[in-house]
C-alpha cells in the first residue's frame, strides 16, 4: 500500500544529466563490490544534506569526495518535504534559506527543472498576540530589503480565494516565498556533484568511524574500509545511531517525529505563475497549505507531537514498512484543513500521510564539527523542511571544512551546543513531543519554556527553592529559577509560568520586589549552571623544558586580557577567534601560581570546553577539568551584602574588587567567595561545595532576614545587567562581534603586547586592524522614554532602529 502511494507524491523531475560522474550501486549485478580505500572526505547519506555538502565541496575544487547511502541516492525522508521555501522566518534561520534559494536559483537558470517558482505565502494570524508576533517579526526582516507586507483579512483572501478569512485578525504576505520538487534538487544536486568529480556509492552501509589521535581516521563500511580526512554525517533519520559508532561517540541529538500530510484530487486549479495560489502558514491551526500541480498539499506541525518508531530498537533501513495508520487522528487533522479551506469540504478525505522527519531538542538545525572527534562534521535535524534549510547548510559546512573555520555566525546551530543528556534516546522522544508544534507556536521572549523532558539537572538547593514559590526554566537541560512567587504560601498549588506576552510580564510585580532587593537589600540568586572548568598543569607540568608557567603561556595565548594577575584575583577577558569574535566571555581565578578556575556561561559547557581542548599544548602540560556538577554558585547582591556575609564567617569578608578567597560560612568549609556578581552590583558569588549547599542557603536565609533578604530569579539577573549595560553571551557577544565593538575595551591588552609582557593572543592582529581602521558598528546603551509600560507593547530584542529614516542597527537585549 505504501509503495503505491509514493506515487502521487511529488517526485524527481527529468534533466539531462543524470547520469553524469560516477555512482556504483553495490550488490548489483554490474558493481564492484568494493568502495574507494581512500578519500579526503567521506559523506554518510546521500539526501538533501549530503548531496548539498557534496555538491559545495567540490564546487570548492574538493573532488576527492566520497558520497555512502545504506540505500540509494535520496531513499531516505528529504524529498517528502512540503517543497515550500520560506522567508519569513527568524534571522539565523532566513540567512540559511536564503543561501538555499539562491542555490536552487542557480540549478534552475541552469536548465535543471527543479519546479523553483515564486508563489509567495501568506502568514496567518487568529489572535491579536499572533498579529503582534507577526509585526515583529515583519519588522526585523524590512531592513534586509525582503518584502513583508501586512495585510487585512479582506486582501488574504484576494490573494487566496479558498480562504475561510472570518476569524483572522490579519496576516502578513511575503511574495519572494518559492516552492520547488525535493526529490528533483536531491537528483540535481547528486548528479552535479558527480559531474565535478564526487563518486556516490549507494548500498554501502557505515559500520563505524575509527579515529586517531582523537581525529577522524577512517571509515568502516559493510564492503571496505576508507581512509580519510574528514567524515560528514548527513545520515537524516540515523545520524544519531552512526553518531554512537565512534570512539568516543558523537552525539548528534536528533529524533524523528511522525509528521503527516496529504495530497488532494485535483481541484483543476490554474498552474501559470500568474494564478499560482500562495502557500499558507496557519500558525494557530498548526497548519500549512500549498498548491502542488492542480492539487493542494497540506500539513501540519502539531502541538502534541508522537515519536517515530517507539516500538524499535533502531530506526529500520525499511523505515516505510513501520509506519502504523492512525485514521481518528488524521480525521481530527483533516478536520483543521477544512475550517480553513472550505472548499475541501465536499472532497472525499484523501489518504493522509506519514513521511517522519528530524527534529532537534531545541527546533533549531544541527551543524558543525563535533566536541568529540576532530575533522568529524555533522549536518541533520531539518525539523519538517529539509529543502528549505539544506542549500544553506551544505554551503556553510563545505565552507568551514575548506577554509578550517566558520564563516557564519554558527552558535544557534552549532552541534556543540548540546551534553550527552541531549542525546538520550528518552529525552529526545518525551521533547519531540513538543518540539514540533513549536515550530508554529509564539515564543514569547524569555517566556517560552518547555514542558516536557524537565527535572533533569538539578541544583542541590531545586526542592527547597520550589517550596519556596520559584517558578523554573531551563538552560543546557538545568532547572534554574526564572523568579519568585511572591504571593505563593506552603501548602498552595506550585506556582507556574503564566501564558507569555508582548507586554508587560504578567509576572512583572514580582520581579519589581526581586529588583528592589537587590537595589536596597539583599538578593539571593542560585546560578549554578554556569559552566566551571579548572585549568591546571599536566603531565609534562614545566613547560616546553624550560621551567616555565605551561598554564600561564597556555591561557596567555588563549585570552584578550592580561591574566598575569596575583593569585586570589580574578580578571574578566574574552576568548577570541583568528577573526577578533568572541568564542568564549569568561572570568578566570587565579588559584596558584600555575592553576586558575575559569567561569563561563551555561550555554558554553560542550562548545568552550571543546575550543579550549583543541588548544591545549601537544606536550601534556597543560591539563582541564570540568567541574560545573561539583559547585553549587550562590550569587548574594546588594548593598547589605557585606554586613550579612560578616556575621555568616569569623573571617574579613571585606575583599578587594576582582579578588577571591576561600572562607568558612557557617559550618561550610572550602567555600570560595569571589567580590562580583555578574550584575555590576555590590555583592558576592559563592562557590559551595555541593554537599555544603542547602547549609550555606539556609544560613543565608534565616541571617538574612534581618536585612531584608529575598530570593531572586535569573530573569530579575538578566535585568540587572542590562541596566548596568553588561553584555550577553550569545546576545552581544558573538563569533562575529569583537571586544571593541562590544564596548569592552577593558577586556582587551594591545598595549602590554607591544611591551612584549604578554605573548601573543588568538585574534590579536585581527583587533589591532581594528584599531587602525576604527569601527563600523559599536553596542550601544539606550534608555527607552514615552513608552506606559501597562499599556504599551515592550521592546524585546530584534527590534530595527532607525535614525532619521534610516536603518541604523538592531536592538540586543531589552529589559
């Protein structure tokens, strides 16, 4: 029955060179049954993202490139996609598709019928915070000279005749937005590759990746094993499972979810371009439609997803023979398609369709070169559109495997944003449950937390500050207290997050009390997802045989600042890249002589400890240690700090600014009180031994009383730094912002390198042409007036600014 489906789908398209290059199908009569020994990249999986990264490679004058398919060139899911290519979609992710249209622009002036055609969307919106989500969104796409277009009801369904348009409060037109055929780009892109010299190899199943010297060394497959440079996993539904082929495994956290559609009989609609009907998104039907030929194709995202293939061990190679019909849940879907297209009504349901796809923890693409294994690249987890990311995706890979690094800003999309927990097979099927409908869903800034997969990595202090009215989000899978219930007493419901808004917080009036303590008192934050990771001497402990400082030469070279400092200070500084961005924003103790204890944001846990390994001096001399789950941090702000931390230790709490100590508190031992915040305001962070932790709060607690001490939320945290203008990881600081433009100047030591007192440091001459050149874009502060926050809509981030008319820059963060 599936296979006589398949035939209705929409299918390769004929061009003329199919058979151009090399392809072998292995186990057939005419093959050799042997691959290449031998090739400077090997590619596992030849859909969409295979070939796309094929195709660029050799586009870069790489033709020694080996393209393996368990099956045959495009048998996996990638060309069961809807073919619709949006635009309108947030700015990591539009410059991606941007980048694929412009590659299946090229295919098509080229003379290859991909079915690329401008048909343009219209974008949905039932409610008036819909309408909101839209306008924002409109507005930071503007500027790029993309059209957006708001629109009234009465112009969508002008443009879209079959269109129920009673309950819409708008929708925005986008009129570049394309479609194309997947499964004619997956032919065209192979066929292209072969023709520069790619070689596929279809029936060749992976066995595993062998390594050497903690690098990618060869490839084992079912008929051979190939020597390489470099291995590229592209293998869409089973890049997990050949992630975990590998000494040491690579996590590639991604999961199929069943993701269904449908083709309708012909409606014998006009197929020119001119009467060509837009694609509609329906966000809060969870819904899209699109004309394909006379028909129409419609699917969904839904709210309350199901993971594919509960029931097996391994995702099958003959994934089509476990796939189950659900027909009461596809009536229930047909159903939406029909409140919103009233012209389906008097069509015979069609049969609606499973076609699983790659979904990500976090609903955003994964690729990059792995923690784990040096040279081994990833690229999978299109999340329900592979053809609208993998043009895009395939050109940056090939480009950072050519030139060594990236050359886009990759930290949404970076493999190495992820811990092994993300790559529990549990955790991804209980997460992918909603991951998919929020594809559709408005994710209100901050304020868009996930149900599902929670409770996973806990603070010692989670139990006690949940019965305290704290109301959690998650970073890195860690349960961290956004704020506090202040209206919440033992023995009521637990507190939770409210619906999100474009406003005013509905939780704002306790944030204004975390605040005030803060500003006035006391606030007791628990921050102890920070990423920690000690830097110490190695093996070889004199560096390079010369009685040198081996960490300090290593963290010499590592840094922007100066971080020759005294032992028991602490000094901020930036990690960069050869461009002058930022790889890591950190503060690091000076312990010893020769052993410092660096601070980094949660969200750098894989991804720094991996720069920094990378870096590490070849002689052993140098050595890391991850210690995040071994402290719990407990931030203490406000101008009574001092006065609650005297009477919590016999010791002089009265410490220089950027310096550290290790005190008894209460009848903790070995707690290290370090003179900031990470807010800009007067206080501590105290680094407790875990086993320590639930004493030192409680101490903390009950002393604290008497100075008008309060629990405090990381949300109030985060308006605490931008109110003393501290820049964001991942916000602000980025691969491709400098510390000059950050405003950070501070961060940075030019001067001592002239003076030949501090070596030279990773993106030093890239900051010094800065500095002889001057900047371009510079981070600003702006206090925001005529503004009645109860009534008006709030600045967020990603909002354009404008001076004189003018497009200027782009808001960061807002608070």
């Amino acid at each position: 029955m599936w296979n006589k489906l398949l035939k209705t789908v929409p299918g390769p398209r004929a061009t003329g060179n199919h058979t151009c290059g090399t392809v072998v199908r292995l186990g057939s009569s005419e093959a050799t049954p042997q691959v290449s020994r031998q090739a400077r990249v090997v590619v596992a999986g030849a859909g969409l993202l295979g070939n796309s990264v094929a195709y660029h490679l050799a586009d870069n004058g790489w033709s020694n490139v080996l393209v393996l398919d368990q099956s045959k060139v495009g048998s996996g899911t990638s060309h069961f996609g809807s073919g619709t290519i949006g635009l309108f979609k947030p700015t990591p992710e539009r410059n991606i598709v941007v980048e694929s249209l412009k590659l299946y622009q090229r295919l098509q002036d080229q003379g290859h019928d991909i079915g690329l055609r401008r048909c343009g969307s219209l974008n949905l919106a039932q409610t008036h915070d819909r309408v909101i989500a839209l306008q924002r969104r409109a507005a930071y796409i503007l500027p790029t000279g993309m059209a957006a277009e708001l629109i009234d009801s009465e112009t969508a369904r002008k443009l879209h005749p079959f269109l129920y348009t009673d309950d819409l409060q708008g929708a925005v037109y986008v009129p570049d937005d394309c479609i194309a055929d997947p499964a004619a780009v997956v032919q065209v892109l192979a066929s292209e590759a072969k023709r520069k010299g790619v070689k596929y190899f279809e029936g060749c199943q992976v066995k595993y990746i062998n390594t050497k010297n903690e690098r990618v060394y060869s490839v084992e497959t079912d008929v051979g094993t190939i020597t390489c440079e470099y291995f590229v996993n592209c293998s869409g539904m089973w890049a997990r499972e050949l992630g975990l082929k590998c000494k040491p495994p690579v996590r590639v956290p991604a999961y199929p979810a069943q993701h269904y559609y449908a083709l309708t009989p012909t409606l014998q609609l006009p197929t020119d371009d001119d009467n060509l009907l837009p694609c509609i998104r329906d966000y809060d039907s969870n819904l899209y439609a699109r004309q394909y030929d006379q028909s129409l194709l419609v699917g969904w995202f839904e709210k309350d997803a199901k993971p594919a293939f509960e029931e097996t061990k391994d995702i099958p190679k003959a994934w089509q023979e476990h796939l189950q019909d659900d027909p009461d849940h596809c009536a229930a879907l047909w159903e939406k398609a029909v409140d919103r297209l009233p012209v389906l009504r008097d069509l015979r349901m069609p049969t609606v369709r499973n076609s699983p796809d790659n979904f990500t923890p976090d609903g955003r693409f994964i690729f990059g070169e792995s923690a784990e294994v040096k040279n081994y690249f990833v690229a999978c987890g299109m999340n329900g559109n592979p053809l609208q990311g993998s043009g895009g995706v395939g050109k940056a890979l090939a480009e950072w495997i050519v030139s060594g690094t990236p050359t886009i800003d990759m930290l949404p999309f970076n493999v190495q944003r992820f811990l092994d927990l993300h790559n529990n097979r549990q955790y991804l099927q209980q997460r992918i449950r909603e991951v998919v409908g929020r594809q559709y869903a408005i994710l209100y800034p901050n304020q868009a937390e996930y149900k599902f997969a929670r409770k996973l990595r806990c603070s010692p202090l989670y139990s006690v500050l949940e019965a305290r009215g704290a109301v959690f989000g998650t970073k890195m899978g860690y349960e961290r207290a956004l704020y506090f219930d202040a209206d919440y007493r033992r023995g009521d419901p637990l507190p939770t997050l409210p619906e999100g808004s474009f406003y005013k917080p509905k939780f704002f009036q306790h944030m204004e009390k975390e605040y005030q303590a803060c500003a006035q008192h006391v606030g007791i934050i628990d921050i102890s997802s920070f990423s920690k990771i000690e830097i110490k001497p190695g093996i070889q402990s004199d560096a390079a045989g010369s009685g040198g400082n081996a960490v300090l030469s290593y963290l010499q070279y590592m840094c922007a600042n100066d971080v020759n400092i005294a032992v028991g200070h602490i000094v901020h500084t930036g990690m960069l890249n050869e461009r002058g961005g930022y790889e890591n924003d950190c503060m690091l103790i000076r312990q010893t002589e020769e052993s410092y204890f660096m601070i980094s944001p949660s969200s750098q846990q894989t991804r720094i400890y991996e720069w920094m390994s990378r870096n590490l001096p070849t002689d052993a001399s140098v050595q890391l240690n991850d210690v995040t789950s071994m402290y719990t941090v407990i931030n203490v702000v406000g101008p009574k700090s001092t006065l609650l931390m005297s009477e919590l230790s016999n010791s002089d709490v009265r410490l220089a600014p950027f310096s550290y100590r290790k005190l008894n508190i209460g009848y903790a031992s070995d707690v290290m009180i370090m003179s900031f915040t990470h807010t800009g305001m007067p206080g501590y962070c105290l680094y407790v031994p875990s086993e320590y932790a639930l004493h030192v709060y409680d101490r903390l607690i009950t002393r604290g009383r008497d100075y008008g001490a309060r629990d405090v939320g990381t949300l109030t945290q985060r308006l605490l730094r931008i109110d003393k203008f501290i820049p964001f990881w991942g916000d602000e600081l980025t691969s491709m912002t400098t510390p000059f433009e950050a405003g950070v100047f501070y961060s940075v030591r030019l001067d001592i390198s002239q003076l030949k007192k501090k070596e030279n440091f990773i993106g030093r001459q890239a900051l010094e042409r800065q500095k002889r050149d001057g900047l371009r874009k510079r981070l600003v502060l702006f206090h925001v007036e005529d503004i009645d926050i109860d009534k008006d809509v709030w600045p967020w981030g990603g909002e354009p600014l404008y001076r004189n008319n003018e497009f200027c820059g782009t808001v960061t963060s807002a608070g």
